[in-house]
C-alpha cells in the first residue's frame, strides 16, 4: 500500500483567475489523454499481468498518475475559484459552468465527459503494453506540437 502525503507533488500557487486556461487545462483532467484515464489504464491493466514486478511497476506508474490528476485538478480549481461570474460567462468554461459551477468535473475542453472507453484493458499483457505505448505516443506528439 502507498502513503499518501496530504501535499501536492509540486506546489501550486495560482494568483489570478483564468477560466480560458482552465478550459485547456480540464482536458488534462477528464479529457481522453488526460490523467483520469492514465491512471485507470495503468491501475486496471495491473490484473493481467502474470510477472510480479510488471504488476507492481504498473501499479506505481498508476499511483503516480493520481498524483497528477490532483494536481490538474488543483490547477483547475485555482484558475477558476475567484473568477467572477462575467468572466467565466465570457470564456470557454461558460457552458462547463452551467452544470459543475466552480467544481471540478473530468471533462475534455470540447466538453466531452470523461468515458472509460478512452483507454482499453484487454486482459493479455502484450495488448496492454502495446495500447500504454500508443497511448504515451499520443500525449508526447500533441504535448510537442
């Protein structure tokens, strides 16, 4: 079992509001190579793999991917928690905010829900293995564009 420290993994300190960058950022959170299903993948794709050490390296990579998700999340919340309610109303985050407010839901920034069907778990390793390599591929080349 993991311990977790009740501090972010790097600080966050946002001093003013920007609903417009939050909208990018919640894709992070919710969006489908956002964080939520990084670490669903990793954390439920632990169960089909037969080597102890590829279960457990797969189970720390998933632990480590919540850690991120909380802090998109506090990101998130930062960006968004004393913006006025004009200034959400003229950002992309407007429609986002009719039915989460100032919460913080998964989403992607065209507002699409999160859906487990962005990462798969087929039960072989090697599928899985192969789908976690694809699925870094597409962060990697869209976080370098």
């Amino acid at each position: 079992m993991w311990q977790y420290e009740k501090k972010l993994q790097f600080p966050i300190n946002i001093k003013r509001p920007n609903p417009k960058l939050a909208n990018f950022i919640i894709s992070q959170y919710g969006g489908p190579d956002g964080e939520m299903g990084a670490s669903m993948r990793y954390l439920s794709q632990r169960y089909s793999m037969d080597d102890d050490v590829a279960k457990a390296i797969l189970t720390d990579i998933g632990t480590e991917e919540l850690a991120h998700l909380e802090m998109v999340a506090t990101l998130v919340h930062q960006l968004t928690k004393n913006a006025t309610t004009s200034e959400i109303e003229n950002s992309p985050l407007a429609l986002y905010y009719v039915d989460h407010a100032k919460g913080v839901w998964p989403v992607s920034a065209g507002g699409q829900a999160f859906t487990s069907m962005s990462f798969a778990v087929k039960g072989d390793p090697i599928a899985d293995l192969v789908e976690d390599l694809a699925a870094d591929a597409t962060i990697s080349y869209a976080q370098h564009e």
